[in-house]
C-alpha cells in the first residue's frame, strides 16, 4: 500500500485570520484607484470562434461538424467563485448531480443520459481518472479553476479520437500557459457563507485562495500555482442534528517550458492535489470520511515541419486514497500512464490528417496488485472543401491486454451555407465508441469477472446551427444513442456484461447573442429520454440561461437561471424508486476593476431565491449564499 498523507485541517477561526488580507487589500488600493483614470475597452466576445476538440486542429466553427461548447479564459473570468464542475453544469446536455450541494459531494457526471464512466475528462491532451475507483470517471472535485485557461466540451461518441470512456462527453481541459513578459503573477481570494435554505445564519464557512507566478525568459517559460479550498458549516447528509462536515482542498501545479526553436518545443508540467472530505450515511450522521492525494507528472512536445507537426503527450499519474466508513477503513492505490504520440498533416490545405497511437496501462491495488494495457494505432481526416462541404471521418483499433480487440469509427459530415451575414450549418454524424471493463470488474476483491467484454456506444446525431454577424448563434441538435454489453451484476453480485440494451435520445438547444459589445445572452434547453433502466438522476428537461451586461469599461454584471426537471433517484433506506420535484435556481454576479488590467473585486450570489430542493435523496442542498473576493494582477 501506498504512504497516505493526512491533510492539513484548518480551523474556521484561522481560516478567517488568514483572510483578513482581503479586505485589508481593497482599502489599501481604493486610493491609488482614484489617482488613475486609465479605462480599457470592454472586452468584445466573440462567436465565430476557433474550435479543436472535435478534430485536434484549430479550425473556425463554421468548418466543424459539432456544435462544440467552449468555455473561454473571459467567461471563467466572469464566474469567479464558481467550481468547475458548477460552470460545467450549466452546459446543454450535462448534469452533474452534486454539484449544488455540500462542497464535496460529487455524485456524478451524466452528459446525454450516460453514465459517469461514459464521460472523459482530458488535461492538456492526457486523459485522467483514478484506475482503482469503480465509476471509472474522474473526479472533478480535484481540480482547481485557477489554472484552467479554457474548456472545450464535445458531446457524443469521440472514441475515434480519444478512446476509451469517450461515449457521451469529453471535458478537455487546457491549464493557463506562462505570461509573456519576464514576470507575472495573479492573487485571488474569495470568502463566502456556506449555508441551506432552512438555516440562514451568515455564517462564514466558504474560503478560496489562489495565487500564481509565471513569466517567459528567452527562450525558458515557467508557471507555478498554489490554490486552497476549504468549506465548513453543512452536513453532508440531511440528519436530526445536522453537524458539520468539514471540505478542504490543496492543489500545487508547476510548468516549465523551453523553445529550442521556432519548430521545437518541450514542456514539463507537475501536481500535486490533496482532497479531504467528511461524509455521511444516507440520512445517518456518521464519522466517515475520504482522503484522496492525486499527483501527476506530465510531458508535452511538438515538433512542427511546415506542413505538419509531430507531437507527443504522456504523463504518470498515482492516486492513494483512504476511506472510513460505516463498513470499516479501507484503501486504495491506483497509477496510470499514458502515452499518446500523433502526426498532423496539412494536405492541399483541405485535407486535415492525423495519425497516431496510444498507450494506456492502469494498474491498481486491491488484496492483491491488478493491471492491464491498451494499445490503439487510431487515423482521422478532415476534408475542409471550398465550396461548404465539411467531412470529418475516422477509425480506431483497441487492443486490450484481456478481451483482445475492438474496432470503433465515426462519420461526421457537415454543409456550411453562406449567407450575407454569415452562414447557416447542417450537420449529422455517425459514431462509435466503447468504455472498457476497469480493473475492479476485471480482478477486484468482491464480483470481479476476467471474460467482460468492453460495453458499446454508438450515437448517431443531426442538426442545424446558424450564425450571423458576429452576434447571433443558433443551433438545434437531435442525438439517439445506444448502449450494449453494459456492465452490471447478476443475482450473486458478478459483475456482468448485461443482455438488455439502453436507448437514450434527446434535443439540445442552444443560443449566443451580442447585440451590441455592453450586452450578452446565452441560453440553452435540453430533453433527454432514457430507456432499459431507471435512468435516476437524469431530468427529462434541463435549461439555463446568463445575461451580461457591461455597466461600464470598469464594471459588468451577470444574472443566471437554472431550471432541473423531475428525475428519478433510489431512497437506499428503502431500495425504492422516488421522484424529485422540479426546482429553478437563479443567481447574479458583478465584479468591478480598481485598478485597469491590475485589481478587481467581484460579489455572487446562488439560489438567490433561496429555494428549497432536493438533489439527491437524503443528502443536503445549498441556499442563498453570498461571496465576495478579489483578484489581482502583478
């Protein structure tokens, strides 16, 4: 077993000591704020964006054949205070049940009526997830905002790409790169209360800490960030005496980078994140709790020849954690490495080709140590014609050390009609993808079963997006998806892969507007059915929208409404099926620049309405809550 090491449990009292800086910062600048009037133009967001996820080249959107969500370096900007997973969920098509809860109850990532193991989360182009958990999915209570520089989330079946897990969705997360001048450096706090709709006491129970230094010299670039998370003043579960469950996390990212010339390129980049959590039985106080310590040493290299470029991503990542529950201690060590090295060709500057292979080896450590290998030779091409037509097309072979081989493809055409304004997208797309069976199915302690073959995923999709003006962006999406060989149990708890299929098949509606540079909407509805099983935690009808406005060059503000449908979930005290009531949260946002391009300070509020829901059965929801911070630039 691996060395698991405790985290360090900051009292309230020393929490709020160590944030009295905070509000020291905003007296201390508000007179140099009055000796500079320099203003900046208000940022102008753009919509005809360049796209990646969907090929690995930057393409313009009207050029892919998904509707790609993009979460820009502005609009996390513009959400300060927010986890990832709570940006996240806001998106068309995914639920993150949890994510409106206690801080630190995660209970799962469910994008087009999948389940968490049919989502992918990728890190500067290496997948991660913890090969000693069942869910197989990664979990995203271990990332910090303050070293995202952007987000990139395309639905659907992207085996072809990305391999294993890449069924529903695939979250590809880029880290912030180094600044340009010799030095910089980002402060940011943000302290908050931390309390439910029943219970409006004030008190202060939510604190954040990030700072970052990072600068290029020459031909050297370095990054390194430090950021702390830490929640106090909620049960996780819903009990009698509702007693505290205490959250805090700690994440350390380091970069480095050297350009040997203008066509070689070398990076290196390292984490370390601890996660401490107290949870609860369902509906019972208990003094459980998990300890979950994530290190990862990474390295990236491009070497680019004109009309291409080589490049190779590989990183090592380990995972202890240690549990205390009502069944007794437990631990678990898992370690990954992944190896992906790939060629991008540019032919006739229509033809977009890559081809590479991928190594994956998962190793974990239950009674006894498990492990297994993928090796995937993969090729994609995209055809990007001069008259409309777009083609995006591609196959992958997965060899598997246990169950041997697995073919997956996909067939992604799209047609661009220009118009005088813009241009209006038809798009459909065929796909294949598969997830497959993870060590504690394959050899773990209780169930394990050697002969599971992988599950299967095939989506097919159809759609419309339009576009005008640099302002407007429409776009309606249907996608009907399927799932065989899905792993479940049988009567004595084995793990099988089950004979009945899952249907799943919805429509995404999403829409951008910038009338004029002070103002913007953006809003997105979605209807998910699912069909084989009980489909619980997944509303049938999700939607949400934002609205921004620039006050002035040193003020903005947001306001955002989120409506969850009914959905199912399991009362485990009962082994029942219950059915959750509807519930609509609305929240606001303004932050105002001090000091131009230097210092800003920001104020939200969530569930503004102070509505009362239930999440999940037995466990606690948030209220109204209010936070308020700062970010500084240096």
């Amino acid at each position: 077993m691996g060395q698991h090491t405790n985290l360090p449990f900051i009292h309230l009292n020393e929490m709020k000591k160590s944030n009295l800086w905070f509000c020291a910062a905003i007296l201390a600048v508000q007179g140099l704020a009055a000796q500079d009037s320099q203003q900046d133009t208000p940022k102008i967001n753009q919509l005809d964006e360049v796209v990646v996820s969907d090929s690995r080249f930057a393409l313009k959107r009207e050029n892919s054949g998904k509707t790609v969500i993009k979460i820009t370096a502005d609009e996390l900007e513009r959400n300060q205070g927010k986890t990832v997973a709570e940006l996240i969920n806001t998106k068309s098509g995914i639920e993150i049940t949890g994510s409106r809860g206690r801080d630190g109850s995660v209970f799962g990532v469910f994008a087009r009526g999948g389940r968490g193991r049919q989502a992918l989360v990728i890190i500067d182009g290496v997948r991660v997830t913890d090969p000693s958990s069942f869910s197989q999915e990664y979990d995203l209570r271990l990332l910090s905002s303050a070293n995202v520089e952007s987000i990139e989330i395309i639905k659907g079946a992207a085996s072809t790409l990305y391999g294993t897990n890449a069924a529903t969705v695939v979250i590809n997360i880029t880290t912030k790169k180094a600044a340009k001048k010799e030095i910089a450096g980002n402060v940011r706090s943000t302290v908050g209360t931390n309390q439910t709709a029943d219970d409006q006491n004030g008190n202060l129970g939510s604190f954040r800490n990030e700072v970052g230094v990072s600068g290029t010299l020459e031909k050297f670039s370095y990054g390194v960030n430090f950021s702390n998370r830490y929640a106090s003043g909620l049960s996780a579960a819903v009990t009698p005496t509702n007693d505290e469950d205490i959250t805090s996390q700690f994440a350390t990212n380091v970069r480095l980078g050297y350009q040997f010339s203008d066509h070689v390129q070398v990076s290196i980049y390292g984490n370390q994140t601890k996660f401490r959590t107290d949870f609860d039985a369902d509906r019972m106080e208990a003094p459980n709790l998990a300890k979950v310590t994530q290190e990862r040493i990474g390295l990236s290299s491009t070497v680019d020849y004109g009309t291409g470029s080589l490049h190779l991503n590989t990183a090592y990542a380990s995972y202890d954690s240690f549990n205390v529950s009502t069944f007794g201690e437990s631990t678990s060590e898992g370690k990954n490495l992944v190896l992906d090295i790939y060629n991008k060709l540019v032919l006739a500057e229509k033809w977009h080709t890559i081809l590479g292979i991928n190594y994956i080896k998962d190793k974990a450590v239950f009674s006894s140590e498990a492990d297994f290998t993928i090796l995937d030779p993969y090729v994609n091409v995209v055809y990007v014609s001069d008259f409309g037509f777009n083609l995006n097309t591609g196959a992958r072979l997965n060899t598997h050390s246990e169950y041997g081989n697995h073919l997956v493809y996909n067939l992604n055409p799209s047609y661009t009609f220009s118009t005088e304004h813009g241009y209006v997208k038809l798009l459909g797309s065929y796909a294949t993808s598969y997830i497959t069976p993870n060590l504690i199915q394959l050899f773990g302690d209780f169930g394990a079963n050697p002969e599971l073959e992988p599950e299967e995923n095939r989506t097919v999709e159809g759609g419309v997006e339009y576009f005008a003006n640099d302002k407007l962006r429409l776009s309606a999406l249907y996608f009907n998806r399927n799932e065989k060989n899905t792993i479940g149990f049988d009567q004595n708890f084995t793990s099988i892969n089950v004979a009945d299929e899952i249907d799943a098949s919805g429509v995404e509606v999403e829409l951008s507007w910038r009338p004029c540079n002070a103002f913007s909407l953006d809003a997105n509805y979605t209807f998910t059915e699912r069909k084989g099983d009980a489909a619980i935690r997944i509303p049938k009808h999700k939607a949400n929208l934002a609205l921004g406005y620039q006050l002035c060059e040193t003020t903005n503000i947001s306001a955002t409404y989120a409506y969850t449908g009914q959905r199912l979930d399991t009362d485990f005290s009962t082994f029942s099926s219950v059915s959750l009531e509807s519930f609509s949260l609305v929240g606001l946002y303004a932050e105002h620049e001090l000091l131009p391009e230097k210092l800003k300070v920001f104020l939200s509020a969530s569930n503004l309405l102070n509505e009362e829901f239930v999440e999940v059965v037995g466990f606690t929801t948030r209220g109204r809550n209010i936070n308020a911070g700062i970010n500084l630039n240096f």
